[in-house]
C-alpha cells in the first residue's frame, strides 16, 4: 500500500535541513550505492566525539532520547521513507537535539555516506521482519546487509537489536553467527530481564502493550 506524501512535506524537509544530509528515497538504489560522498562527521557535528548509528528509526522516538541522555555522543538515524523521516527531524529539532542528525536513505546505499570502520555502535529496532520467503535479501539482518555493516563499523563495535518477531530473531542469530559476529547476549524477553536502561521505541511500546515478548540480540564485529 502506497503511503500518502504529507502535505507540505517538502517546505518541512527543508526547515530541518540543518538535520538532514541526504535526500536520496531509493530511486536510482544501484547507481547511488555506487557513488561516494562521505561525511565528514567533525564538520557535521562540530566535534570527535564518537558516532553511533540507527537504521529504521522511523518516527525517531528511540534515538532523540538516547541522543538527549548521551550529549557526548554523537548519532546518525537512517530512514527510507521521508514521510516517517520528517517526524523524526522534527522532533529532535523541538528537543533542540545537537548531537543526532538524519540520513533519509536506504540502508542499501550507506556507504555512499558512512566512511568506513567509523562507526562505534549500530541500533536495528523492530526492523520489519518480512516473513515472505521472496523477500528474505530484504531483512536487515540478511548476511548482505551484515557486510555492508561490517565495512562501517570499527572493529570490536556492537549491534543491538530488538524485534518482537521470534522468528526473525531466530533468523537474526543465525546470520550473525554465519558472518562471524560474537553473539554477547541473546534475551528472549526484554521485561523479564529488567533492564531498566532500555529506551523503548514506538513499536516496542505498542507490542509490548499487546503482550508480546521483545527479544534483544547484542553481538560484536570481529
Ligand atoms: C517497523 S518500523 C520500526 C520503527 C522504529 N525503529 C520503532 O522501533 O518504532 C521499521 C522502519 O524501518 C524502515 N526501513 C525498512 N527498511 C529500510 C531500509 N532498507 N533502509 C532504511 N530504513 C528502512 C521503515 O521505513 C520503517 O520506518
């Protein structure tokens, strides 16, 4: 189903393009994975400080709270869809958020912005799970993504990831394992185990208000 472009989107777009560094929406995928304009993430965020990285922020509840709690360190939120993408923009700018700024970008065509081994952490929140088998290259977790993470972040640098779905978990771990990552912590229900430094994202909350089970892999790049 086609989502409806929001009214005014692209006056909205450019009153945060101050947060924004890239207006690609997949069309030419191929051609722009190809190309190279790299960030230069001091002259981005004013600052060295570390630079961590989510995919599929969606509306961007998730990262403006971890970019208020940690104003040291610095975040990068992917998202394809610029409708969903400008919510997100917007609100980091009424927090007057400094330290997050926003790729509207398919994960397929990072490299083009990310240099690479420059990445402390990546966040993949409730990505779709997209069950269909014809649609198995698409799961962010698919090996194919996992390399091109891989090339970005540093060495030793984490992924956390959270879904509701157990079989995509189950896929997860074992795409992980298959590319050599380190598993750290495999939890198969979140609440359970207490965390009380979890940040919950729009979708957590609505699944969790469900009753669902949130999973939670963390796993480490040799
Ligand atoms: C189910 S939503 C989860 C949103 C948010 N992380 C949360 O937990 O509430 C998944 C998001 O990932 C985005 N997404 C899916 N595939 C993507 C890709 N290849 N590159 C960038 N974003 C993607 C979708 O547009 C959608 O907004």
């Amino acid at each position: 189903m086609r989502m409806h472009r929001k009214s005014h989107l692209d006056e909205r777009l450019a009153s945060c393009s101050n947060l924004t560094m890239a207006d690609v929406e997949e069309k030419n995928m191929k051609t722009a994975a190809n190309l190279r304009d790299l960030l230069d993430f001091k002259a981005v965020f004013g600052n060295d400080n570390p630079v961590c990285l989510e995919i599929g922020c969606g509306k961007g509840g998730f990262i403006c709270r971890l970019a208020a709690k940690n104003p040291d360190i610095n975040y990068i939120a992917v998202e394809k869809i610029s409708n969903v993408l400008i919510e997100a923009c917007e609100n980091a700018q009424s927090a007057g958020l400094k330290n997050v700024h926003f790729l509207n970008c398919a994960a397929e065509v990072l490299p083009r912005y990310i240099p690479e081994n420059s990445i402390e952490a990546l966040y993949l929140n409730f990505s779709n799970p997209l069950p269909k088998l014809g649609y198995v290259k698409q799961r962010l977790t698919h090996p194919r993504f996992l390399k091109i993470y891989e090339g970005l972040l540093k060495s030793g640098a984490k992924i956390i990831q959270k879904t509701d779905d157990a079989a995509f978990y189950a896929f997860s771990l074992e795409s992980y394992e298959s590319c050599g990552f380190e598993i750290l912590e495999k939890c198969e229900d979140l609440a359970a185990s207490g965390d009380a430094d979890n940040i919950v994202t729009e979708h957590e909350k609505r699944f969790t208000e469900m009753g669902k089970n949130i999973y939670r892999i963390i796993c480490k790049v040799k």
